[in-house]
C-alpha cells in the first residue's frame, strides 16, 4: 500500500512539472495543462516507464516544432484555426485516447494494446511533425486526392518535404518503444509506416469533411470563423468536424487498419 502512495506521490509530481514546465514555456494554455497533467498522471501511473517514454517522446519534440520559428509561419497564423499553443481540445484529441489504452490495459492486461498506443502515438507525431515543418518554409505543397497545387497550409495539402517529415516524427516515437516491441521485427516497419499513413489519412479528411471558410474581406480560405475581424462563410466540411476532430479520426482510423495488417502477418 505504501509502494502505491509513493508511485502515485512522483506520478501526480512528474505530471504537474511537465504541465507546468509546458504552460511556462507557452507550448500549453491554462486548459491545454490542465488536460496534459490529468493525461500525464494516468499514463504514468498505470503505465509506468513503458507507456511514458513514447508519450514524451511525442510530446516534447512536438511541442517544441510548434513554436519553433514560429515567426515564419506568421502567415499560416490566420489559416490554421489554432497555433501554436495546444488547448485542452487538441491535447484531448492528441492525447486522450492514448490515455483510454493505458487504462484498458490495466484492466485487461494484452501486449496489443501497447501495440495501438504507439501506432497512435505516431500518427499523432507525424502529422505534427509534417505540419509544423512543412511549414516552416516556402515550398510546392499539392491538394492529397487531386495532387493539383494548392496554397501552402490549407487542409488536405501535403508535400514531399512533409512526407519525409511525418516519416521522421513516426520513427522518434517507435524507437523510443523499441525496448518494448519484441516478436516480428517487421512490426517496426509497418508501426513507423502507420504514421505516414495516419498523416495522409488526416490530410484526405482535411480535403473532404474537415469544414473550411472564406474570408468576404481578403477572400482567404481558412479555418477560422472569423477573419479580418470580420464573420466567414462556410463553403465545405461538416460545421462541427475541425482540426481536433481530424486528428482523433485519422489517429482511430490508422490504428485499426494497423490492428488488421498486423493480424495478417502475426
């Protein structure tokens, strides 16, 4: 009994230093803290070392991009419905249902719910590593289903440089659970190529379903519902399916097809 106090004494003291740490450093809002210290204290209570390396692993480098240069991305500032520091809605949909794997895990112990943590876990961390580099600079970006050029950051684009981006995020997190994946080596692979394809994944549901605006004033096409001060117009997507809705789909839709191909080759 004692043994649980203390776990759970340095988990809740772990989780508010990196929340805290985090907010300081503007990677978080007040809420987006909030939200990564309850998330922070399940993963690495019931976790322990093994389901807390992958989320730092992701959690971290991410942040760090998102406000890295962050001046040279001033244009996408009024494109992207949110930059720059994560709220509680975007540490939900990064975070939350890594979080729920931990829990059924301990509740029904199986290797293959570590397995869906980390495919997660790289989806998340490809898309925002091809986001926030790809990003970083001026560079040919084309619409996922069309291939025809489209505006740099606009939902559903991707580029060369972004793929190479989202294949290095994926890759940070699935060797830093390297210690942890045993049996087929080929699992590796397919975990780190289930980032990318969450990546591409998030980017076809930008293209369709996520909703996008227009600007009456400069005619941008944005993700805002306001810009230049000014109320925007809707011209596609389903009114409620925004980015965080967007990432939690991909990040769900990669990991079952991840479950199924990895059933194939068990």
């Amino acid at each position: 009994m004692f043994s649980l106090w203390i776990k759970l004494i340095i988990s809740f003291s772990l989780a508010f230093f990196v929340s805290w740490v985090a907010f300081k450093r503007e990677f978080l809002t007040k809420s987006g803290a909030v939200a990564t210290f309850f998330l922070a204290v399940v993963i690495f209570y019931y976790g322990g070392i093994k389901w807390s390396i992958p989320v730092l692993m992701f959690f971290l480098p991410s942040s760090f991009l998102s406000k890295l240069n962050n001046s040279k991305r001033s244009g996408f500032q009024n494109i992207f419905e949110k930059a720059g520091s994560r709220d509680f809605w975007q540490v939900s949909a990064n975070g939350g249902a890594g979080g729920i794997l931990v829990l059924v895990n301990h509740f029904i112990p199986s290797e293959t719910w570590f397995y869906l943590y980390v495919a997660y876990l790289s989806i998340m961390s490809a898309d925002t590593w091809a986001t926030e580099l790809g990003t970083l600079k001026s560079r040919k970006t084309y619409n996922v289903l069309t291939f025809r050029p489209v505006e740099q950051g606009i939902s559903g684009g991707v580029s060369l440089f972004g793929i190479f981006a989202s294949l290095a995020g994926s890759s940070v997190v699935v060797l830093s659970a390297l210690p942890w994946l045993t049996g087929n080596p080929g699992i590796i692979f397919l975990l780190i190529i289930t980032g990318l394809l969450g990546s591409l994944i998030d980017s076809v549901l930008g293209a369709t379903v996520q909703v996008q605006y227009k600007c009456g004033n400069c005619f941008a096409v944005t993700e805002r519902k306001k810009h230049c001060n000014i109320e925007t117009t809707k011209i596609k997507g389903i009114s409620w399916f925004n980015n965080d809705w967007v990432n939690f789909s991909a990040g769900i839709t990669g990991i079952l097809i991840f479950y199924l191909i990895g059933k194939l080759f068990a």
